[in-house]
C-alpha cells in the first residue's frame, strides 16, 4: 500500500489536468492541456469533444513523464470535472452528434423562463432552480434541434452525459455509461432524496428515460479501462465527482459545518450539511457532497461572481498594479480601508442578493484616499462578500460553521487570509496545496479502491500549510454594517 500510486484527472474547463499523487498527497508529476473554446453565437459556448479527450490523453502521458513512472505503476483513477456541460454520443460508436454545451452556456434561458411557475417543486427534487447552467434544459436542447435525436433518443440509440460519463465511456472502451451522484445532482433531473432520475423532473423537461446513464456512488469502483491510449487496460476507475464537491472532500471537509472556498476568477463556497438534503431560506443551492458506500453526504453552494476578477480589473481596467502578487504588498501600505468600501458586483450579486442588475461601487473616498485604501478595500470586499455567503449557509444549518478551508490562486494572498478569518470570525486553514480539485479526486480513488479505510485515514493527503484565526477586533460589527450600507447602493432598484 505504502508504494501506490494514483492518477487524478481534473478536466476543466479550458483545459484538462493530471497529476500523479502518492498516499501522502504528494504530487510527483503533473501536466496542463488546454483546448480551445468555440463560441457560435452570443452567449453559446461550446467544446469540441474530441480536442477535450486529446487534452486528457496528452495530460495523462505528460504527468506520467514528469512523475518519472510507467502507467503500470497506477493502481487506482480518480476524476474529477467541469459540472453542468452536456453531451449527447451515438452508443455504439461513441461519436458525438454536436459539441458539448458548456456549463457557462446562456442558449436555453427562455425556456427557462417557461419553467418559472414549476420552480419550487424544482428545488424541493432537485436543490436547483431553472437556469441554463444545469444539464436538463441543454440536453432538452440537444434533443430538439439536432435533425433526429429525438427520435434516435426514443430507439436507444443515444446517450446522454456530464464529462464524467464521456471520460467514462471513453476510458472503458465504451463499456460503461454511468455518472456518480455529485455530478446527477447538478442536471435538475436527480432527486436528492432518493439518488435516482426523478420521473416528474424528467416528464417536464421532456427526457426520455432511454438516454440517461446509471448514477453510481462517488468512491468505488466505476470502470476499469479498456483500449485508451497510454494507460494500460484494466486499471480501475474508483474515484468520481464535479469538481467543486472533489475539492469539498479534498479540504478533507468531512464533517458538518465544514467549508471551504475556492478562490478563482469567482468564490464558490460549499459547506458540508450532513446527510439529509435541507431547502436554503437564502437562495442558496442544495447538491449531493459525495457518495462513500452507502453513506451520502450533502453540502449548500453559494458563489459570488466576481473574486479574482476583481484584482484583474484593478490590474488590466485600472493599471492600478502590473501583478496580481503586487496587489497585496499595495494594500500593506496602510493600516486599514478608512471607511472606503468597494462592492465586486462587476457581474452582478449571486448568493444570497440574486440581483443581475448590480453594479461595482467604490465609496468612502476623501482627499486622504490613496492607491492602498483601494487595494485593501477591494481585498476586503472579496472577503466581505464570502462572509455573506457563510453567514446564510449557518443561518440555513441552524449552527455556526466549523471552519473554512481555501484553495484557488488569491488563497496565496495571506492579507485576503487574515481578513476572512476577522470578517467572518471562523478559523481559515489553507492547505499546503492550492489546487484541490485534482487531489480530491485521488482521494476518492484511494478510498474507493480500499487503500484507506476510514475518512480519518484520508486526512493526511491534505496536509495544512498554515492557519488564520478570526481577531477579536471590535470594529468588525461596524464594517460590516458599513459594507451592507455599499452593498445596498451598489443594487441599482
């Protein structure tokens, strides 16, 4: 066991990496393949299948030579994947009938609109709402405006999938088609409460039956491969999961209350909820965590749309700083933001505001407001708006949450770091590792293969570089009061 190895592949969604990853979680190789995006019309994004299958051989070979090993040496595979973009594939040939739809993807928003008057019952099945970025309404789309696939569909002869499936399916030669329960949970089409394809949510969106693949638990084994270049044939497949729920189990998140926050161009924040499926009062989402055996674990997500963005457009907008990393040293030039708040709804509000129409706001200026009152004050905005999000997930739960752990570039930003512990008085632990995504889903391979046998054991795959502990600071109550009062001016009703 001391010599196993795994093999995680992460497929995103500009590009697909893999990593080679002992028991320690260490990394000893990984590689990055991009792949380009295809944009047909306003608002449409699409992805060539075919170039993201390359992009995940080319990045299983090249982590394979940077680790120094033979593909012999794998003993179990984990996947993780971008959630939400939708293929459809001829079953006995495993060709695609159209580009995948990407999960960013805005074609089907006026069905979605038809579908307002079903919402709640939505959301009581599913934990989601009528948005193009679930899987139900793309497939919808697939089905009735690609000549034939409705009726292909109807004889069998199609098959419906997240990229999880369409990794699946390739890897194993075509033998298997199947999802695992994190990725089903994001198609509006799963019920959480009994883990299979809901009837009622199938019928209104108008899928047949016949196109669906099997939903499997998230550690355990799916496939195994069969005629993929570069990997030996027979090597098991026993981790799955969408890749926000395989970063929540590679922060070792494992218990009730606890969160993590993965920093990107956005904050996507997922909290471990236990194993029941509870309704947000605050908008937030309920999804399926992972499947280990026959225990499920849930999680509520919120994102706020614009984190790292926020510091790219201080960069590329403002020129206010030629580097991301030079942000931080510009706001240590003061001591605090003096009253100046910046609201990142350069995208609009996600959780828990869910106002489009919001726009970035910059106020509390005075002649005294320098380039580091505004450095500090955008850090602090992105650590004031995850504080929003953690504060309806604990009001949702009924508990104060347990505490945050962080992946994702600005997590490197210990100043961002230390001001989310103070804002949101909750212990930040980052892990010696930013990327998380990718050893999540090692880690379920590992678990899902038997090489751990208890979650316990996992933990120390994901060990933490360092700690951040909330300060009792008392001017804490009013900057968040303060941030509400800019929150509300930045909401243009």
């Amino acid at each position: 066991m001391a010599s196993a190895l795994l093999l995680a592949i992460d497929q995103g969604t500009t590009g697909s990496t893999a990593l080679v990853m002992d028991l320690e979680g260490r990394t000893l190789g990984r590689a990055t393949v991009e792949f380009p995006q295809y944009f047909p019309e306003p608002g449409w994004v699409e992805h060539d299948p075919d170039e993201l299958m390359a992009s995940v051989g080319e990045s299983v070979v090249g982590a394979l030579r940077a680790a120094g090993v033979q593909s012999s040496a794998i003993t179990a595979i984990g996947i993780a994947n971008q959630r939400e973009t939708t293929l459809l594939w001829d079953r006995a040939t495993g060709d695609p009938i159209h580009r995948a739809i990407v999960w960013q993807d805005r074609r089907t928003a006026s069905f979605c609109a038809t579908l307002k008057p079903h919402e709640a019952e939505a959301r009581a099945r599913t934990g989601l709402v009528f948005d193009p970025y679930f899987s139900g309404t793309k497939v919808r789309w697939l089905l009735d405006e690609v000549p034939g696939a409705r009726t292909r569909a109807e004889r069998g002869e199609l098959a419906f999938g997240t990229v999880d499936s369409f990794l699946i399916h390739r890897l194993s030669g075509g033998a298997v088609h199947a999802t695992d329960v994190t990725n089903a949970s994001r198609t509006l089409l799963m019920n959480l409460g009994t883990l299979s394809w809901d009837p009622s949510m199938l019928a209104l969106l108008g899928i047949p039956q016949s196109v669906l693949p099997s939903i499997v638990a998230s550690a355990g084994l799916v496939a195994r491969t069969q005629g993929f270049t570069g990997l030996p044939d027979g090597l098991p497949i026993t981790g799955l999961a969408g890749d926000q729920q395989a970063a929540l189990f590679g922060q070792t998140c494992f218990e009730t209350g606890d969160a993590k926050c993965t920093y990107g161009t956005g904050a996507f924040v997922l909290v471990n909820i236990g194993n029941s499926p509870k309704t947000s009062k605050h908008g937030l989402l309920t999804t399926v965590a992972w499947q280990v055996g026959s225990k499920v674990t849930y999680a509520f997500e919120g994102s706020a749309f614009v984190a790292g963005a926020a510091v790219q457009w201080l960069r590329d907008g403002l020129g206010l700083v030629k580097s991301a990393e030079e942000l931080e040293a510009l706001a240590h030039t003061v001591a605090s933001s003096e009253g100046v708040y910046f609201v990142p709804a350069l995208a609009g509000l996600g959780a828990p505001y869910w106002d489009p129409d919001a726009r970035g706001l910059l106020c509390g200026l005075t002649r005294g407001s320098k380039a580091g009152h505004i450095a500090r004050a955008t850090l602090e905005g992105i650590a004031h708006e995850v504080t929003d999000l953690l504060e309806a997930m604990a009001e949702d739960l009924g508990s104060p949450l347990a505490r945050m752990r962080v992946d994702g570039g600005a997590a490197a930003n210990s100043l961002l770091m230390n001001e989310q512990a103070r804002l949101a008085g909750l212990v930040i632990e980052r892990p010696v590792e930013l990327e998380t995504t990718a050893r999540g889903a090692a880690m379920l391979a590992a678990v899902g293969h038997g090489l751990f046998t208890d979650l316990d054991d996992v933990r120390r795959m994901a060990p933490v570089e360092r700690r951040f502990e909330p300060s009792k600071d008392a001017s804490r109550e009013q900057e968040r009061i303060g941030w509400k009062k800019a929150v509300a001016r930045a909401r243009l009703d």
